[in-house]
C-alpha cells in the first residue's frame, strides 16, 4: 500500500512496532521466567537473541521502506529533493555509471539529473534498504544516510549492535554454540526497544518537518 498522508505513515509504523514489541515482551518473559534448569536457559537465551535481532533488522527495514513509500508518495520532482533521495532515486543509473566505461551510460546518468530534475523522482521502497542480511552499526549508519536521518545518538551503540545483536545472531544461526548471560540479553533487549522506539519517532519527526526536501 503506498503511504501518502503523515497519518499513513504513523499509523503504518506503529502497527509495525507494536507486534513486533509484543513478540518481544513475550520473549523477555520466557528469558525471566521460563526456564528451570541451565540447559534450558541456555537454548532460550540463544533462541532469544536470535530473534532479537530479527526483529531489530525487519523494523528496520520495513520502516525505513515506509518512509520511502511515503516521500514518493509526495509525488516530488528531483530538483525539490534532498540529495539523499536524489541519490536513492539515481540509484541505479550510478551503478551502472561506475560500472560502465561506455559514455552512454555516463550519458544516462547526467541526462537524467539535467532534463529529468523537474519531472517526479523514481523511489521504489522495496529496493531502498539494503542491510545485507547483517545489519551492522556501519550498515545502520548507511540506512540513515539514505533516509537524511541524524545518526549521531546511535554512535554510542555501536559495542551492542555489532556484538550483542549482529554477532551473536550470526553464532547462533551457524549451528555454534554461544553462551548467554541473562543480564547481558536484558541489557541488549531493552536497547533494541528503545532504538526502535526511537528510530520511529526520528522518521516520524523527518515527515513532518519535510526533511525530504532540498534546503534552499
């Protein structure tokens, strides 16, 4: 469904958080007091942190899809983009530039950004988040850019998303076994909460305020 009102776009996103926290909630509960015995709370923590990541990369993904959706919806010519969109708009025609010594598709790429700057920008939501199924703090810096989203406050998390999400995601879905310590997967359960929580409230903020658009 296209997004095109900021209503949509709230209603979409909290639709999106909301089952994925209860889910969540869900987990933390099994983690607290779903386990008797140290095997056991063993496998529920590793089949927890998989799952917190999971939901940590598919928000992720699908809100920064809404957002998209969302600035496309807006119907926007290039020239009146941010640069960030313009880019994600030329996404593919950059590719094919830089992969390319034919001047024709050097030619592509300025024609499109010279004679195509006052017609409605291409954005396609399911091709604009790229996290390479490891959604790293790097690759979660890249999103941001994408997005024209501040990234700054998310610098300070760089230790819990590489190591407590990413990390321990990837030895636990290659069959190796990780030991978890309780306190460790509260600790990242609720900074992944509070990111979400976060990250809605920074694309709900970036509609509103019209952060899509180029600064005059």
């Amino acid at each position: 469904m296209r997004i095109r009102t900021l209503e949509q776009l709230s209603d979409a996103l909290s639709r999106e958080i909301v089952w994925r926290k209860r889910e969540l909630s869900i987990l933390r509960f099994m983690v607290d007091s779903g386990a008797t015995g140290r095997g056991e709370a063993g496998v529920i923590l590793r089949a927890a942190s998989a799952m917190l990541y999971a939901h940590w990369e598919g928000f992720i993904r699908a809100a920064g899809e809404m957002y998209v959706s969302f600035v496309a919806g807006q119907k926007i010519s290039l020239d009146k983009l941010a640069t960030n969109f313009v880019a994600l708009s030329t996404r593919t025609l950059i590719r094919r530039a830089i992969s390319s010594n034919k001047i024709r598709q050097h030619q592509d790429l300025v024609e499109n950004l010279i004679n195509g700057a006052h017609k409605e920008a291409e954005l396609s939501a399911s091709r604009s988040m790229e996290t390479k199924s490891n959604l790293s703090s790097a690759v979660l810096a890249e999103i941001f850019a994408t997005l024209g989203l501040d990234h700054s406050e998310f610098e300070s998390k760089s230790a819990m998303i590489d190591e407590q999400l990413l990390e321990r995601r990837n030895t636990v879905a290659h069959g190796e076994y990780l030991s978890i310590d309780k306190e460790s997967y509260l600790s990242a359960h609720s900074g992944v909460v509070e990111m979400l929580e976060r990250i809605r409230t920074l694309i709900e903020n970036a509609a509103a305020l019209k952060k899509y658009l180029r600064e005059n």
